[in-house]
C-alpha cells in the first residue's frame, strides 16, 4: 500500500532520531515513500555575489516554486551532507533507496507554516518531526515547532519523536 510519509529535518541529532524511527516504521512496506524536506531560510539577493546568483539563479530553473527566492550555498550544501547521512540511515533500517527522496524549501518567517504547506501539495499521510528539546519554561514562552506542527496539521499523522 503507497503510504506518502514527509519526514520535516533541521539538520540536528534529533531530527537523525526521527529518520531513523521513521525508518524503521516504515521500512516493511516497500511502496512507502519517504521525503526528507528541509527549510533554508529566504535571504536578500542583495547579499550575494553575481556568481552566487548565477548558480542560484539556475537551481530555480529545475523548481518553480524557488521563484524569486535566494538562498546561501552553503547553507544548501551543509543540508545536502545532512541529507546523505538521513538517506544512509534510512538504508541501514531497511528501506530501499529508490523509496527515499529529499527536497529543500526556502521561505521567509515562519517554518511550521512552510512544513505544513509542504505537506498539503504533497499529499502526505504522515509527518514525522522531531522536538527539538526546549526546556518547558522556554517551550512555554516561544513554542515549538513540532508543537505548531502537532496543533495546526489537517489531513495527516503527526509523529514527533523525541
């Protein structure tokens, strides 16, 4: 059975956490797919070189949705090196690697919206995520992301792995 699983990373120890459970989940059914999605923050064309631009300018092409946007490589390439280990990961769980793909994002603002946004024209069945580990007190005060995710998602399973 096809099962659309959207596995939101930050690039952290626990997000590897929550690819590995959701590796292990789901790695019995061969026709899951599963997607690492991560979002680089949106900053100002101002504060790139031109061939920072150029590069970036001929990503957007492959991806409609980057229109308008720009982002730092580095920060594009310090997630690619993250994605490669989740996928590593996923693998040594037992999910194929023809099962697993990986997408970045670039938004302004909020990231939880951004998540959710992703998991709406994906058609995703289940978001996993992991917590980030705020103290109480501070989780209180400012949130949470996994904590929005949890209150705001429709249409989905929320797994939040700690």
């Amino acid at each position: 059975m096809l099962h659309n699983v959207l596995i939101a990373v930050d690039g952290s120890r626990n997000s590897l956490r929550a690819v590995e459970y959701a590796g292990r989940v789901f790695a019995p059914n061969a026709e899951a797919r599963l997607v690492l999605f991560h979002i680089l923050p949106a900053i100002s064309r101002m504060n790139l070189n031109k061939e920072e631009i150029k590069a970036i300018d001929a990503r957007k092409a492959e991806r409609a949705d980057l229109a308008g946007l720009y982002w730092r490589l580095e920060d594009e390439e310090k997630i690619g090196g993250f994605f490669t280990e989740a996928t590593n990961l996923l693998v040594q769980v037992g999910v194929k690697a023809e099962q697993i793909k990986s997408k970045f994002g670039v938004k302004k603002g909020e990231i939880a919206p951004a998540i959710l946004e992703e998991v709406e024209l994906g058609h995703y069945e289940t978001l996993v995520v992991g917590r980030r580990g705020l103290s109480r007190m501070r989780e209180f005060f400012l949130g949470s992301v996994s904590t929005e995710l949890v209150r705001e998602a429709q249409g989905c399973a929320v797994c939040v792995v700690e």
